[in-house]
C-alpha cells in the first residue's frame, strides 16, 4: 500500500487530534496520506472530499464509530477500497480495532496481515406520482417509520412482484446483515451473519402482533407502497439520511455493491457477538 486516506468523527477534537498523529506516523513512514478537508485544515497531508477519496487511496481509515464508518462506508460501495475502522466510539460492531491497538494494527496492516470482509449495501429510490425524488445508498438499513405523528402509518411490501403483506404498524426496518445488530435487532429482528447473503425484514410494533420478522433472499427487490399515513413519514438510511414521504410514494430497495472492511487475521464474528453483547462465555 502506498496511499492511505483518513477520516474521523465530525465536529470531535479528539479524533482530529487522533488523525493528524496517524497522519505523521504514516509520512514517516514514506507513504502517502490523504485526509477530508476538515482533518487537512489541521495537519499537513493532501487533502480530497469524503465523496472522491476512495479514487485516491488504497486503504481507508476510520477514526470513530459506527456511525463514522457508515458515512464514509457509502461512499466506497464498489470501490473495492477495504476501510478499517478505529472505535472511537461507544460498542463499535463495525469499528472494532480499539484505539490503543491502532499503530500495532497498521503495522500489521502494512505487513499484509489482515483478513478482508465484504458488506453489501442497499439501492434505494422513492418514486412519487411516476417520478423519482430522491435515492441512496444503505449500509446497514432501510427504516419507513411514522414521522412526528403518534398514529400508525400502513404500507404493503412486495418482493418478486408477489404481494407480501399489507400492514399497520410504527415502521419496517429492511437490514443487510451489517445492520442485523442495529436497529433491527432492537425491533425484534435475528442476528444475521455477514457471510449470509440476506435481507431481513422486521416490523416495528405491528398492530397484528401475528406479523413475524422474515428473512429474504439478499437479491430479491422489494417494494414498499404507503398506503396511509395521518401527516408526511419518514425513510431513513442507516439513521443518516431523511426523506419525508406522503401517501401514495413508492419506496423500491434492491442489492447494491459491496463494502470491503478490514480486520485482523485472528478476528472471529462468535468473538465480536460474545464481547460486544454481554454473552456468556467470554473468554
């Protein structure tokens, strides 16, 4: 590897401080450093946008937590680029290098010691009246919930063209298998490993209490109709990105490419689980 790029948590002196140390321990190193301009205006390393640096680097780094690497992750569907994300952050499922290991761990790094994990993310278009308005990407996943109104919003779901269910409830989380210990989880929703190429679909308090958690097939395309809804709801990706939607949209979700994450070679996912959820049998 020759160029690395960084990014760390906005608006956090810690993590630019954090940042400019990487960047200097990296120059003395003879390899090139790209940082986002908000690190840039603080040490001295070239400086490129979270939306092109993954043209520029090699490996990216993540100073932060999950929420750091889910902004930066999006930009990177499909670049290949591998990201390793350094927990600056509270529990860190994705950003599982602890800050005290990180110059141990690049170390490792640029002696090609490290394993590679691809995350696929999610397309998402909201259609209204023919039209689309708005589109993204997710990482981990896909909420419709009822905005600012305390009433349930309904909605129907497709997936193959099929006709799925039709429902009254708060919301529906739509998680990759990255998001499976999210919000998903918190709803109701089954830990999903990432090597499991699925899309989980978990009703958020349905008023059919019968309405169960399913799980789909990664490269189904599902469509979600609101049917009714007392104000404008919400759909939000990876808790990051807002839209508000009226009666009538049309919300389509589909596979998109992957995120490739770095990790150490002893890394296991059963490790992760047991540490980061409070399981028995911690070693």
């Amino acid at each position: 590897m020759k160029c690395i790029g960084i990014v760390a948590k906005n608006h956090d002196d810690f993590a630019l401080k954090t940042a400019c140390e990487l960047s200097a321990w990296l120059q003395d190193k003879k390899l090139d450093v790209v940082v986002t301009p908000q690190i840039g205006k603080h040490c001295k390393a070239n400086t490129v946008s979270l939306d092109t640096i993954a043209q520029h680097v090699e490996l990216m780094v993540v100073l932060g937590g999950d929420g750091t690497l889910l902004q930066t992750g999006r930009c990177f569907v499909g670049s290949g680029v591998p990201i390793l994300g350094i927990n600056l952050g509270r529990l860190g499922f994705l950003t599982d290098t602890p800050l005290s290991n990180m110059f141990d761990v690049m170390n490792d790094i640029l002696a090609g010691q490290f394993k590679v994990k691809k995350h696929f993310a999610l397309q998402v278009e909201v259609e209204r009246d023919g039209q689309i308005i708005s589109a993204g990407l997710a990482m981990n996943d896909v909420v419709l919930q009822r905005n600012d109104h305390p009433r349930m919003i309904e909605f129907e779901m497709y997936a193959r063209n099929q006709m799925v269910f039709r429902l009254r409830a708060d919301g529906l989380v739509l998680a990759t298998p990255a998001g499976s210990t999210a919000y998903a989880l918190s709803a109701g929703g089954a830990i999903v490993h990432p090597e499991i190429e699925a899309i989980s679909v978990v009703p958020i308090c349905p008023h059919t209490v019968s309405n169960r958690p399913i799980i789909l097939p990664a490269y189904d395309e599902i469509k979600l109709n609101l049917i009714d809804s007392p104000s404008p709801a919400a759909l939000n990706l990876d808790g990051q990105v807002h839209s508000t939607l009226n009666m009538g949209d049309t919300i389509n979700i589909k596979r998109a490419g992957d995120i490739t994450l770095v990790y150490l070679e002893h890394w296991h996912y059963f490790d992760v689980l047991r540490s980061k959820l409070g399981w028995a049998g911690q070693q």
